[in-house]
C-alpha cells in the first residue's frame, strides 16, 4: 500500500480566500446594517460553508434572522463572490511547488472543499491550480459536505485511487472529522481558518509549511 493520492481542503488550506471571503460577508452584513467583520472573525467562522460563514456573521454582529432570510442572504453572498472570488486571494507559499512535484511523482492532487464546486473550479482556474489538481468536489456536487465521509470519498473515486491509499491535507476541525469518517490520515496546516489551534483537534501530522508535506508522504511511502 502507498500514498497515491493526496486531497487538500480549499479556502485555508490551498488558497489564502479570507479577504474575498470577509468582502462578500460584509456586503450582506451591510444590507442588514451590521456592523462588518473583521478578519480574525472571518478565520475562525469559515470551514463549514457560505452559509455557516453567514449565520456566524449574523451571529456575531446582531440578532439572528429566520431560515428564509438566511437563505436569501446566502444567495445574495454567492452571488457577490462568484464576481470577486479572486481578487485579493492568493495560493499558500509552497502549494503550486508541492502540487507539481506530486504530479512529477505520479501522485494524483485532487480538492475537497465545502466551497460549490463552481466557485471551486472558478477560484483554481482563476490562481492556474486547475492544472494539477485531477478531482474538485464541493457540497452541491453530491448533495452534502464535509465532515461526512462521503465527499471525501467521491474525490478519491474521481481521481481513480482507493481511499486507503489517500491522505488528506486541511485545516481546522471540519477536515480532521473528515479523516476520521473516511479512514484516512490528516495533516493539518496550521495558517489556515480555525478558531481554536488545529492541534487541538488532534491530526496525525502538523505543518507550518508546505515543504514540509513532501517528506511526511515520503516517509509514509517507505513505511508501507
């Protein structure tokens, strides 16, 4: 058995999506005049999609608001960010130079994101990560997000690799549970979206870079 393929997380772990992210929450919290986040805010509210993001906006700014404006709200910020989803964010240092060395390696890169996979696929090809990236699976791709297994799984079954021959690569609890429930190992990143320190929560690998990452596989590699 070897590490086939490797499966990162999106917004906090690829890419750096924080500012585009807090610009389309404020642009709701403005339509119901609140009071905008801040960044520290919006790292420890994303990991668990837009609308999350926005009850935790709502949350955190005021009363909360009933399903139904919840979900036109939620509309109104997809929308908003589908024009802006890359236009202050930016890849992780390290990222493109490990995804083409697992491409050079034959180790297939795929992506798990609770980001719709539209915007996912818009967000990568805007940054030219689509290239090496071979599976993007987002919420609405089969009807439910991460930390159900089932996501998970999908990506590893569109990349062509048994999920036991796959390690995935997040940031924050969401992306732990996510092993957990798929079986798989997890390295955390530890610049990425949390509340509290991705430690906490319990990885099986912790990185402050992503040079690090290879050697981790590397080992794995030689190990089985």
């Amino acid at each position: 058995m070897t590490i086939e393929a490797v499966v990162f997380d999106l917004d906090g772990t690829l890419v750096d999506t924080a500012p585009d992210l807090m610009a389309a929450t404020n642009h709701v919290l403005s339509l119901l005049r609140r009071r905008p986040i801040t960044m520290p805010e919006v790292r420890s509210f994303v990991g668990r999609g837009a609308r999350v993001l926005i009850e935790r906006g709502v949350a955190a700014t005021g009363d909360a608001i009933d399903d139904a404006s919840l979900t036109y709200y939620h509309r109104e910020f997809l929308r908003h960010y589908e024009g802006h989803t890359a236009d202050r964010s930016e890849i992780f240092p390290g990222a493109v130079a490990l995804l083409t060395r697992l491409a050079e390696s034959g180790i297939k890169a795929g992506v798990c994101t609770n980001k719709p996979e539209g915007l996912s696929r818009q967000l990568l090809d805007a940054l030219d990560l689509s290239r090496l990236v071979g599976a993007i699976v987002g919420p609405d791709t089969i009807g439910i997000g991460k930390p159900d297994a089932a996501p998970y799984l999908e990506t590893v079954k569109r990349l062509g690799v048994p999920a036991k021959n796959s390690i995935l690569v997040g940031d924050s609890e969401t992306d732990i549970l996510t092993a957990r429930a798929a079986q798989v190992p997890v390295i955390a990143v530890t610049f990425g979206y949390t509340p509290r320190p991705v430690a906490e929560y319990g990885p099986d690998h912790l990185v402050s870079h992503f040079d690090e990452i290879w050697d981790i596989l590397k080992l794995k590699r030689e190990a089985l």
